[in-house]
C-alpha cells in the first residue's frame, strides 16, 4: 500500500507539472490570437473587446488558474480557427489516432517478441548478422521516410490501397483496416527494433545466468528453460521499455498521420499551432502528455506486480 500511495503522489505532481510546462510552454510563443483572428487592420478597441474575451488580458496566473479549473470541469475551451468545442474537436479525432496506435502497438508485441528472443537464442551467425542489421536499420530511419515508402511501394506502385484516401470505418471496415496497416506499420518498425534488440540482449544476459544453467542440468527442455525461465526474468527489463514504447506510439505518430493524411491528432495539433489556436494546441499536447504519464504509471504497477523486490527495495 505504500508502494502504491507513494506512486500515486508522483503521478499527481507529474502531472500538476506537466500541465504547468504546457501552459507556459505556449504563451512564451509569440504571437496574437486576437490579431491572428481579427486582421493587422482591426482597431486597438476590436483587439481588447477579442482579448478580454479570451481571457488573454489577464495576468498568466489568473489564466492558468482558469485553465485549469476548466479541465477539472471537462471545459477545454473554445477552439479559434474552427469555433467549436475543443472537446468535441478532440472527440472526433481520437478515434482514428487510438486505433492507429493499437494496431502499431499490437504489431510491435507480435514482431518484437519473438524477434527479439530468436535473436537473443539463436546461434547462427548470418540469422543474428541480418537480425542485427534490420534493428540498426529499423532505429535509424525515420517515421516520415518509412511512410513515404510505404506510400510508393504499396499505395503508387502495388496499389494495395489509395493513398491519402482512407476508407470510414463503419461504411467499409475491410478497406478502412487495409488503410491503416500501412500507418501503423510506419510507426511500429522503428520500435521493433528497439524492442527486439533490448530483450535480444536481455536474453543473451539470462543465457548465461546460473540459474540456466541448473535448470538445464536437471534435464529441463529448452521449451521450458524458455518460457519459465528466461523470459520470464528477461521480460522484466524489457516491460519499461515497452511503458516507453507505448507512451511514444501516441506522441509520434503526429508526422506519420501527416504523410498518410490521416484526420487524427496529429493533424489537428499542426494545424492548431500554426494557426496560434492555444485552447486547441494545449489541450492536445496534455492530453499526450497525460496518455504517456499514466501509461508510464500503469508500467510501474505492473513491474510491480511481477517482480515485488521492487516493491520491498521502496519499503527498505
């Protein structure tokens, strides 16, 4: 129970502060939303009716205050390029976000895992050269190049589906998931090969434990020095980085949804910022801010839960 109060305490104040940097991250941006909205020809008197208004005339605290008061009371505010709720605005869109991040999610644990333990086992050296190479390969390009290819060799040149052009998902399912593989798949490689290579080392480390060894000394199968022995304490080290995997699916997939033309977050979050809409921007990055927080928190627990010497190490 202390373990889980002292946690909950930091996840409070994480995000206290978290929310306090997002604030102050974008009013240090310049420009004016007033003049923005109203033209470099309004008056000085249109300009101060739109700022008090907005509540951009009062000091940053009483601002701040009110920010935050608003999102306690599920009040994001009003979005000023599209003149809707933020809230609706961001209901609209998150649907497509979270499943693409599901999906990128989902083929990171079923290519990763066991990408990583064949690396980790196998003894051929042309298997871990090429399993090696596709991991360096995997980190170093990035999300938008790995998009663009996609779009040439399965959109332009395969035709397997239309780019830019994706299907709804209640009115063709089929089409709508063939779309989104691609997306998710750009997101999902790079993290691949991190995730393969961290547990591929992971495993090297627990191949040469003691415990391996004994087990196999009693007759143990190599099935079962695996699964109840190796993985096990291998996937320990490995599920934080899986927390940090998760959180960042959600945060970069913002150019990944870009390059596919993807309605989701990410293109409202360009959007909002480029048109110095500071409810609608703000309110996106803490509500990534808050997702990668909380699934950092959810990690801890789980960690926790399997390993409980980090529970009693916090109580010594």
């Amino acid at each position: 129970m202390t373990y889980l109060l002292r946690k909950l305490v930091i996840l409070f104040l994480t995000l206290f502060l978290v929310s306090l940097a997002v604030f102050m991250a974008f009013h240090v941006i310049p420009g004016d939303s007033a003049m923005l909205i109203l033209g470099t020809e309004a008056s000085d008197e249109s300009l101060a009716a739109l700022r008090h208004q907005m509540g951009t005339d009062r000091s940053l605290f009483a601002q701040y205050l009110g920010w935050l008061g608003g999102i306690f009371r599920g009040d994001l505010g009003v979005s000023l390029k599209y003149s809707r709720s933020v809230a609706d605005l961001l209901a609209s869109r998150v649907v497509l976000t979270s499943i693409l991040g599901l999906m990128s999610l989902v083929m990171i644990f079923v290519i990763g895992i066991p990408l990583g333990l064949f690396v980790g086992r196998t003894k051929n050296p042309v298997a871990r050269a090429f399993a090696e190479a596709f991991s360096i390969l995997g980190i170093s390009l990035p999300g938008f190049f790995l998009s663009l290819l996609l779009i040439w060799i399965f959109g332009l040149w395969l035709k397997v589906f239309t780019p830019g052009s994706c299907a709804s998902l209640g009115e063709d399912p089929a089409g709508f998931f063939r779309f989104m593989f691609f997306p998710a798949l750009a997101v999902a490689l790079p993290q691949v090969a991190v995730l393969s290579k961290y547990l591929a080392a992971s495993v090297w480390e627990e191949e040469a434990a003691l415990y391996v060894k004994a087990a196999r000394s009693r007759g143990c199968s190599s099935l079962r020095v695996l699964t109840c022995h190796i993985f096990k304490n291998a996937i320990v080290s490995v599920v934080p980085l899986l927390g940090m995997i998760a959180g960042s699916i959600f945060s970069g997939s913002i150019i990944v949804e870009q390059v596919f033309g993807i309605s989701g977050i990410g293109r409202l979050l360009i959007s909002a910022v480029s048109y110095r809409d500071f409810p609608l921007a703000q309110s996106i990055v803490l509500y990534i801010a808050v997702l990668v927080v909380l699934i950092n928190f959810l990690v801890d627990l789980i960690v926790q839960a399997i390993d409980p010497r980090i529970r009693l190490a916090g109580k010594k």
